[in-house]
C-alpha cells in the first residue's frame, strides 16, 4: 500500500507502508492450537510417569516387608519352620500388632507373636490396596527348608486404549530356613 502525503508548498512524497507487520488472528490460533496438543502429550506423560512411579513406591515397600519376615524369622533360630509355614494375613487385622510385653518368649509364640506384627503393618502399609499376604512352606522339615514370602496388592494402571484400569501385583521372596 502506497500512501502519498502532499504538503501545501507543492511537493508530495511517498510512503510505503509494510503489509506483514505483526501476526494475524489466524496464525495466533494455530500457534495456540499447537501449543495446546503439546501441552496435552505432556500431561499424558506427566501422568503415565506418576502411574509407573507409585507401581515402583509399592514394588519397594513389599520387598522391605518380605525382608522384615525374613529377618524375624531368621531372629528366632529355635523355631521350626512348621512355625512359619502358614501364615495367612487374612487370619489378622491392622489392630494385631502384639505389644512387647506380652511376649511370652518360647519360640512358636515368638513366631506367632511375628505373624500378627508382620500382617499388622503390612495393612498398615499397604493400607486397602493389600490383597493377601503370607508365609508358606513345607509343615515340618528335618533340615533347612524355602519359605515363601508372598505379597500380593491392587494398583491402578494407566493403559494405552482403555484409560485406568486396576491390576493385581504380586512380590514373591524365597528364604532358607
């Protein structure tokens, strides 16, 4: 566009105007559409992250208590393994943890005493999402024996096409008694 100005003396001069100075409505909504699609790839991200990240929180907390049975049963070297072979966390509450003093101090009450604690904090712990957990293993054995620490839970998953979904996790611990 060409703007001609004359001033009163009898001259004129030309002035030439720039047509693409600035950015129009258009480009302004593509700029911002695209920036919307990445900021949604980033919460998707951000939330398949967090998904992953508490799955690895809860895969941590179960080894540390398989290792805690194992280090209770290990604690108390007079004890069978028939004393730990069955241990069923459905049998018990968040409310069953035994106060020391009332330990009575033989070994199969020391392993009964450890079952209650044990099962008490890992409803403690994993609070409702826990589904089972125990001990198992041969009744009676002349020798050392593997028993099985075995912790099982509900998370929530992120999943590509369906959306959330809850899925069953299993821990699985082998220990020689």
């Amino acid at each position: 566009m060409i703007i001609v100005i004359r001033n009163g003396v009898g001259g004129s001069r030309k002035m030439t105007r720039n047509a693409h100075k600035g950015f129009t409505l258009l480009e302004s909504l593509i700029a911002l559409i695209v920036f919307s699609f990445a900021l949604l790839a980033l919460a998707a991200m951000y939330a398949k992250t967090l998904s992953m990240s508490h799955s690895t929180y809860l895969r941590a907390l179960a080894s540390i208590q398989a290792m805690d049975m194992e280090e209770r049963i290990r604690a108390n070297p007079e004890a069978g393994v028939g004393d730990y072979s069955s241990i069923d966390c459905a049998d018990y509450s968040a409310a069953d943890i035994t106060p020391p003093e009332n330990f009575n101090g033989n070994a199969g009450s020391i392993a009964a005493d450890d079952a209650a604690d044990w099962c008490g904090n890992n409803f403690r712990v994993f609070g409702g999402l826990l589904v089972a957990a125990g001990v198992s293993g041969p009744a009676s054995s002349a020798g050392s024996a593997d028993l099985e620490i075995t912790l099982q839970w509900n998370e929530r998953a992120i999943e590509q096409d369906t959306g959330v979904s809850v899925q069953s996790q299993a821990f699985t611990y082998t220990v020689r008694k």
